[in-house]
C-alpha cells in the first residue's frame, strides 16, 4: 500500500539565520514521503541560494519565487504547485520535532476527513520568551490537548499556523489560502471552524516556535490589533450573530471602543453596557453606556466581552452562568 504525500507549503523572506535548523528539521521527518513547496517572498539576503542548495540535494524540496508580494501570494504560490494528499504549513525560522508529520498524518488517517489535525508547540528565543508568549503557549496547549480549539476562537488565534494538517479536500473546501484577509492563519482557523472541521485531540508536542524582535507577527501592519478585531466581527457576523437578538458589547476600553466602530459601520445595533461606574451614563460614539445589570432587562441577548483582565473574566463568566447563558451561544469573549 502506498504512503499519501503529504505537501509542505512554506513561505519565506530573510530567513537565511534560520533555514538551515528548519530545512534539517523537515529532512529529519520519520515520515519520508513529503515535497516541501518553498517559496521565496523577494528576500534581499542570502536565503534563495542557501534554499537552492538544500533543493539541489533533495529533490522533494521544490523551490519557487512568489508569484506576488506577501504571505498570502507566496502561500497561494506554493499550494498550486502542490499535488499532496494532505497539506500542512510551515514557517521558515521555525523546527519540526522528528515525528511532526508521522503523527499528525496518523491522526488524519485514523479520524478521516472533516477533522484537523493539530500539535502542542513550544516557543523558543535566544533572549528569553515573555510573559505574554507564554501564556498564550500554555492557554493554546491546553486547548489542544482536548481538542476544544474552537470554544475560544474569538480570544486570539487558537491553531498555530506553522502546526497543522488537513486533507486536500478539506482544504480545498475551506477556501484553502484564497481570501485576501489578514492574519491569514486566524482567518483560515475561522474557516475551519466554518466548515466544522473537527479537532483532533493531542499530547504530542510537535512543533518548536522560535520568537524574535523582527518576526512578521511583531512587526507587520497587518498583525495590529485592529485587523484582528475586524477580522472576529466579521466572522461572529457571519457565524455565530442572531439578527433577531439584541446584542451588547460587554466594556468601553480601546478593544471595546473598535468593536463598537466595526459595527457601527455595519449599520448593526446593539446596547453598550460596562461595569466601571466612572463610565456607566457617559457618552461615547452618541451612545450612553449602561450599568451591565441592563441585560437582565433585554429578551434573550447575545454579548460580546471585551474585557481583558482575567479575574474580571471569571466574574463576567460567573455572572452569564448564573443567568442561565452558555458560552459561544449567548456571550463572546473577544479578549
């Protein structure tokens, strides 16, 4: 029986100081039937060359130069070069544990289409990894293990980019790396989510997440808060919004003040209602925010939390659930 061929897309730009330990990382894979589609996103160092000469050596690594500029183009470049089974992304300054793909193509094969297959990942830096990295790693690996991804979606991005695999079909269903939207991993985790691909459940830790001053994620306009909050509105628009409930954003700092903008534009309306007495009866945007005591008064609300503190999250959840409200059906956290 033959092995699937599992496609590898992977874009990059000045990655030079990394893409050996990513390259032998992919070359190290237990499972060895791959092609890896690396593509070349106008680097202005020596990262083509170097790729080049992993590609002369190995002919499943297949090297190409974006066919556009950004991301989005160079994974669009690389997926129509593709002719895998099963498709999953890498990023170019990142590692592979030796069993990444074996173990995710195992769970595909054991649970079959409509599902994702995921791993644990670990961050790693040469200057130490912040609080706020961490956290995310432990709150992202906690989802993972249970294959809860979605109940938090609309918190921050709950698939790793660089760590996941999906069958062709699947992909292809999903739009595969076709819509223009930024944070193209977000708004593809969305889209799985849409299409109710499910997550498989996993310990393994499987990918290693290398963090540095000059990642894209840090430095790029289009990772700014502001194309996420959009990027949640449109989606909780689509996906989870009842037209014929009264909606309200829960909090008036910065996050909930775009939320409101964003739908505002979209001619959507809703009650604004916070818990901060310095606030309750001003006016922001013409709208006066009400004491949160005022969805006891709205028939069968929805809400969207923009409050970030953690305590002050358990409290808000407290207060849906005493109310007899679920999460993901009735009240959002969006932070």
């Amino acid at each position: 029986m033959s092995k699937p061929l599992i496609s590898i897309v992977s874009p990059f730009k000045n990655t030079a100081e990394f893409l050996p330990e990513c390259l032998e990382s992919i070359c190290n894979q237990t499972y060895k039937h791959w092609e890896l589609l690396i593509v070349d996103d106008h680097s202005s160092d020596n990262s083509f060359d170097l790729v080049k000469s992993y590609a002369n050596n190995d002919p499943r690594i297949k090297l190409f130069r974006n066919e556009g500029s950004g991301i989005i183009d160079a994974l669009q470049t690389a997926f129509s070069k593709s002719s895998g089974e099963y498709i999953t992304r890498m990023d170019s300054d990142d590692i592979m544990a030796t069993e990444k793909l074996s173990c995710m193509l195992n769970d595909l094969l054991t649970n079959g289409k409509k599902h994702v297959a995921l791993g644990l990942v670990k961050y790693f830096s040469d200057a130490g990894i912040s609080e706020g990295y961490a956290k995310y790693e432990t709150w992202l690996n906690k989802l993972t293990k249970k294959g809860t991804n979605y109940s938090e979606i609309y918190k921050e991005c709950v698939i790793a980019s660089p760590c996941w695999m999906v069958h062709r079909d699947d992909f292809i269903a999903c739009d595969a790396f076709n819509p223009n939207r930024y944070p193209e991993d977000y708004d593809l985790t969305f889209r799985f989510y849409k299409y109710n691909l499910k997550c498989i459940p996993t310990n393994h830790l499987l990918h290693f997440w290398r963090d540095y001053s000059t990642r894209t994620s840090r430095t790029h306009e289009h990772y700014a808060l502001n194309h996420f909050l959009e990027l949640k509105i449109h989606y909780f628009l689509e996906l989870n919004y009842d037209a014929s409930r009264p909606l309200t954003i829960w909090g008036a700092g910065n996050k909930g003040k775009t939320a409101a903008k964003l739908l505002k534009k979209a001619n959507i309306p809703f009650y604004w209602i916070c818990d901060n007495p310095k606030k309750i009866g001003k006016e922001i945007y013409g709208m006066e925010l009400s004491n949160f005591d005022q969805l006891k008064s709205l028939e069968n609300p929805q809400s969207i939390i923009t409050v970030a503190n953690s305590k002050e999250q358990k409290r808000i959840k407290n207060y849906f659930e005493n109310l007899g409200m679920q999460s993901m059906i009735d009240y959002f956290f969006f932070c």
